[in-house]
C-alpha cells in the first residue's frame, strides 16, 4: 500500500484546480487561469522568490483542502521535484554576481539561487520539520518526488509530506526547452500526502493512493524500455497493465507511443495543454489523473514521465475505494 | 532486509587527489587550504580556499570537454571507487546511482550567464551544469535507479541514504553514492555576501573561530548488498547501518540554536539504529568553523552523547566542498573504522565555553572506532545523521 494524496493545490496558466484541469485535459478548454505571483500577507515571504511564492500559495491550499495543518506535526516532510531549482533566481543572482561584482548582489539572491532553497524556504513558511528533499532528474523529479515521499512514509520516517513538482520560465530554462524540441511552461503543484490507513483514519478524503512505481536512466531508451519500466511500476504496484485504465503521457514520444500500443491501455497526453513543464510535469499529470478520479472516469492511472533527458519515471494511482 | 557494506571509497579533495593521500594529510592534520588561484579574490573577505590543483580527470567513457570540472571530480570520484571495489563488471540496471550537489557547475554557470563563449567550445547543456547523476550512469553505462539530489552541504548523506534505502530493500545490488561541488567565483560571492567567510582558517569549536573556508571535490562511496560482498571476497571498509533526517524549519542559514532540529536527526540515526548513544565512537562533525553552526552541533552532542565522545571535523583541513563535504566525510568515517584512527580538528587553540565536547584537537587519535556517526546540515536547516559501523 502507498501513500493517500489527500490535499491539492496548483498555480499555472492551464488550470488553477482540478475542474479548470480536467476542462483543459479532457475537454480542450484552457480558462487561461492566472499564473501570476499571488498577493500574500506572511512576512517571511518577502525573502522568497516569486516560485517559491507560488509553491506556498500552492502548499496553503493543499493544506486547506486536506484538512490537516502541517505544523501540527513534527515529522511532516517536504519533496520536491523540480529540475534546476530557482533557475531564475540563479540567473539574477549569476548575472549580478559576474557584471557588476560584490556591489551588485544582495545575500538573499545568493540564497535563493541554490538548487534545495525554495524546499528551504517552504519549510520555515510551512513549519516543515521532516525529512527535507529536493529531487532534481529532469522531466522525472516529480515522479521521483512521489516515488520518495512513498518510500519514506512506507518505512515510517514521516507520517505525511508536502510532495509536489515546480517549474519556472527564465531565459535559460525557455533556451534550454526549445532547444531540445518542446515549448517552454511552467507551473507549480503540490499535494499533502500521508500513509493512507491514517487518512481514512482521520476521515481525510482520499484523492488517489500511490500504488507503485519504477524510475531509471538510460541515455538512450527505446520502445522496450519504456514497456520494461511501465512493467516495472505494475509490479511494484501490485498491479496489472490489463487493469490501468489510462497512461498519462509525456507527449508525442514516439517511443513512448509504441510501448503503449503493446498495452492497449488509452492514452491521455496532457502536454497539449500544458507544455513543457518539465520538473512540474509529473505532478501535474498526478492532477489529471485524480481530477479522472473525482469523477469516477478511471480506477487506475499510470502516469509516464520521461523526456530528452533519459531520467524515467513511471507511477501507478488508484482511486479510493476501488 | 540486506545489510549494506561500504566496498569502495573514492575521494577528490584538496587534501588528496585519491582516498589514500586524502586520509594520510587527514591523519597528519595537514592544513590543506591554501590561496585561491583560480580567479581574482581581491574584493573578498578572504583569498583562502580548498581549490584543487594540478587535477587530472580519471574517467574511462566521458569526454572531459563535455563535462565541468565538478562532474570530473564526480566521475573521478566515482572511478576510483569503483576501481577501489574490485568488482568485475556491473549488471547495468543493478546499480543505482545517489549523486547530489549545491551549485553543480557554478563555474560553467558564470561563463554561460556572461555568454563568454565558452559554454560553446565545451558543449555543456544546462542539464550537464546541474546533474551529476547523469553522467555517472553514463561513464559506466548504467540503467538503473538514479536520482540527483541537490541538498546542498547534507546533499551526500542524502545520497548515502538513498542508496541504502534501495539495497537493503533488495531493489538494487549496488550503487554510487557521493556528491560533488567546485569551487567557483559565483559560490565564493555568494559565501562572502552572506559573511560566513573566515579570513585565514577554518577553526571549528575555537572560541575564536570566524567562519567557513569555501572548498571543492568530490566523495563517492561503492555500496554494495552485505551478502554479494561476502560472496566475492569483497574488503569491506564498514557498513552503513542506519540514518536520521530532520529539518529545522528555521532559519536558511542559521541553525536553531536550540539545537532540537540537529538532536532530531541525530536521535532518529540512534533509536532506528537500536544502538546506544554510548556505542558511538568518533563523531564526524558538520563542524563548519561558524560561530553559530558548532555551538548548536556542539549543543545537540553534548546533550546526546555527553562531553567525552569524540569529535571532529574534517572541514577544519580541507574546508568546506559543499555538495561534496558529507560525501567525503562520510568516507573519513569508514576510514577511521578500518584503521582505527580519528583524524584530528585542527586550528584549534581556545576552548569554548559553548562547545562542550572532545574535538580531537589537533593531532590525530589511535582507537577503535565501533560506529562512527556523519552528521551534515544543509541550506533550510536540512539535517542529517549517517551511521557507519565495523564489520
């Protein structure tokens, strides 16, 4: 058994809850929802940068929705995917550091720059003091998040975490996405998760349980592969290809499309709508598949992540009660 | 559940280029930071560093064009103990691959931002500059389970941790562990912007002490399921028998100065462990010469294990490598184990009233080291607690 997502918040410019998601996923409706910053009042946040604003907006929300508040607990973690951490406050910081030297750049700047400062942050703003992680594998760091957060609430170490994926347009990050074929996007979203027999303990509704999964890189990957990991996360899962009913896909992957194919399972791609939001993308395609839950459309979702850049990752959901 | 043995160590620091002169200037308290040559630190609180010089990659399968300096380190690293397992040949998807850093390639990182075209002679994609992981899988044509974690100065813990976490579930055989970080101009400005620089040494627990000496290189540990390297003949240096994590949720840069987030961690390793606090023979400090940062430790160690456990920071020697510190600590630790020795703290001259404990001061002590514990502490007051033992 793995852990129950219980809580959800998003911010992007597709969808800003499970209905806006849904319409744009299934139905091909963008509400063009607002992506900006959101005005907050905390005071710790004047030190934060604006993706770390948005994943705490994000992190209240799921908080909210979950009924639980993360300082009650001294063990609650933080999980978090994201590909190269606040790539724009690096870039700030990088480019005042180098033009205009010592002069140029304010202490926060640097901190915000490192890779783990928005996990950081979100764990002073939240009350956080579990296991602190930041998983950084490309299109894979949410799944990994996901897969990491299971592990540890699995073996105890935690009760319950934020887990979740970010993801933020700069100069270097569109670069680096258009480079590699794709159209730049970005996003914040984040789940509370929690061992499940105390959710339903609590009474929590129960959005998915995360049943299994499998995470690998290969530089190079082909159609095999990409069943042989698909293989992989049923087994962890305790599960069956034959039982999933959806795969939610990274893509035109033509690889991809092939492996799928040997399954016969139906493909629901969401980067149609969405982009490229790279490290965010796993948990955004974790939204899709509850907000297929919520509306008793699946039972089982597996959720593809893999990308240009060989990290792999690949995860079963379930929806409560089934 | 497997048990978990450390059967190589690999170890890029200035105070040795591979894990035998890395330990022999531990062992001898060699003060191994010295003028930073690399760029101009005129403008800085300190022109001291732990840069490594004269370095020449060891990697087999990667182009050293294709790769910043801190991912050399890395594969170098993780070469060297690969080489130093003796093992023959690895099933591709077997091995699992924990890599972390801070900054990756911060050096590289400059040069892109500036567009100094050097970026384009070296063909370094962005990914490159953050993700250590990576390359490491492709050095040795790996297909396994991989992940780079990014956790900053407990980024090698956290890598340990995993590692361990995959073996002694059965998911993987074998796995590299380790992290890595370079020093560069980007990280020596930020550091000086925070004040956290000392100006001439590292002096942990000295009542004097001033700050940090920024470093780089690269620790990797080989590890290995106990019952294949007992199969093999394998030598064992040590096992990893246990872990603890916490997070202060405090300050980014500050510990609690109650200390309770680094007592959490530590207490965590202990009781998951099932050993007793008294079992632990040498303490691996995080001991990063800040004022702020040994008082706290101090605080939790004293409170934990008592005044007369001994303690010692490897930092004081080589300074401080970042992504790489807990990874090369952690291979000071099955060292200590295997030759019975605690590498001393050195530049330490006054005691402080607020660092109760035995910090080895200054030379090196001759012992039987039963467990040794690793403790890192990372941006956010992200805290960690590796446990080592003989075998």
């Amino acid at each position: 058994m793995g852990p129950a997502l219980t809580g959800i918040g998003m911010i992007s410019g597709f969808a800003s809850g499970l209905d806006e998601l849904y319409d744009a996923v299934i139905n091909g409706k963008i509400n063009h929802t607002d992506a900006a910053v959101p005005k907050l009042k905390e005071k710790g946040l004047v030190f934060t940068d604006n993706i770390t604003k948005k994943a705490y907006a994000a992190i209240k929300a799921a908080e909210a929705d979950s009924g639980m508040n993360c300082r009650d607990r001294d063990d609650m973690g933080i999980f978090l995917g994201t590909a190269f951490g606040s790539l724009a406050s690096m870039e700030k910081f990088g480019r005042a550091a180098m033009e205009k030297g010592m002069k140029g750049i304010m202490p926060m700047d640097f901190i915000n720059s490192v890779m783990n400062a928005p996990a950081g942050q979100l764990a002073i703003l939240c009350g956080l003091s579990g296991i602190n992680i930041t998983v950084s594998d490309g299109s894979a760091s949410s799944v990994g998040a996901l897969r990491m957060c299971a592990d540890m609430i699995a073996e105890g170490r935690v009760s319950a975490a934020v887990v979740g994926g970010i993801a933020e347009r700069c100069g270097l990050y569109d670069e680096y996405i258009r480079q590699n074929g794709e159209e730049p996007s970005e996003g914040v979203c984040m789940f509370i998760a929690e061992d499940a027999a105390a959710a339903r303990a609590r009474g929590a509704h129960i959005y998915a349980e995360l049943l299994g999964s499998a995470y690998k890189y290969a530089e190079q990957y082909g159609a095999d592969d990409i069943f042989e990991i698909m293989s992989e996360s049923a087994k962890d899962a305790g599960t069956y290809l034959k039982d999933i009913d959806f795969i939610i896909t990274c893509g035109a992957l033509d690889n991809e499309i092939k492996a799928i194919h040997k399954t016969g399972i139906k493909v629901i791609d969401i980067k149609d709508v969405s982009g490229e939001t790279y490290g965010a993308g796993g948990a955004f395609k974790t939204a899709a598949a509850i907000a297929l839950f919520e509306r008793n459309e699946a039972a089982a979702v597996m959720v593809n992540s893999f990308g240009f850049d060989g990290f792999m990752g690949c995860c079963i959901l379930k929806r409560e009660g089934v | 559940m497997e048990r978990v043995a450390v059967t190589g160590i690999g170890v890029i620091s200035p105070a040795g280029k591979n894990k035998d002169e890395f330990w022999k200037n531990c062992i001898d308290g060699k003060n191994s930071v010295s003028r930073v040559s690399r760029f101009d630190t005129s403008q800085f609180q300190t022109n001291m560093g732990g840069e490594i010089k004269q370095f020449t990659p060891y990697m087999k399968n990667t182009d050293a064009l294709s790769v910043g300096l801190c991912t050399q380190y890395a594969l170098s690293a993780a070469r060297m103990a690969y080489d130093d397992a003796g093992i023959d040949g690895l099933s591709s998807d077997k091995c699992a691959v924990f890599m972390g850093t801070t900054m990756g390639e911060g050096q590289e990182l400059g040069s892109i931002l500036l567009g100094s075209g050097e970026e384009e002679k070296r063909h370094i994609s962005l990914f490159d500059v953050y993700n250590i992981a990576a390359a490491v899988c492709r050095e040795f044509g790996l297909k396994g389970e991989a992940s780079h974690i990014p956790n900053a100065c407990s980024a090698g813990n956290f890598s340990i941790i995993s590692a361990f976490e995959k073996i002694r579930s059965g998911k993987a055989e074998y796995a590299f562990a380790g992290g890595a970080d370079v020093l560069s101009e980007l990280a020596f400005k930020g550091f000086s912007k925070l004040r956290s620089l000392a100006p001439d040494k590292c002096r942990p627990f000295d009542k004097n002490r001033l700050g940090l000496i920024i470093s780089e290189g690269a620790g990797v540990l080989f590890l290995e399921a106990m019952s294949s390297a007992r199969r093999r003949g394998a030598h064992i240096y040590a096992e990893v028998i246990g872990w603890g994590a916490s997070c202060d949720a405090h300050h980014m840069i500050v510990p609690s100065p109650d200390a309770n987030g680094i007592k959490a961690a530590i207490r965590q390793a202990v009781e998951t462990t099932g050993i007793e606090y008294g079992d632990v023979d040498y303490i691996c400090a995080h001991g990063t010469g800040t004022p702020a940062n040994d008082s706290a430790e101090a605080l939790a160690i004293n409170s934990l294990f008592g005044e007369h456990t001994p303690v010692s920071s490897i930092k004081s020697m080589i300074g401080h490598s970042m992504g790489a510190a807990s990874a090369i600590e952690a291979a000071a630790c099955c060292l200590a184990i295997e030759n019975s020795v605690i590498p001393p703290t050195i530049n330490f001259e006054e005691a402080d009233e607020k660092c109760k404990i035995d910090c080895v001061p200054n030379n090196a002590r001759r012992m039987r080291v039963r467990i040794a514990a690793n403790n890192a502490y990372a941006f956010g007051g992200s805290n960690t607690c590796v446990l080592f033992g003989e075998v």
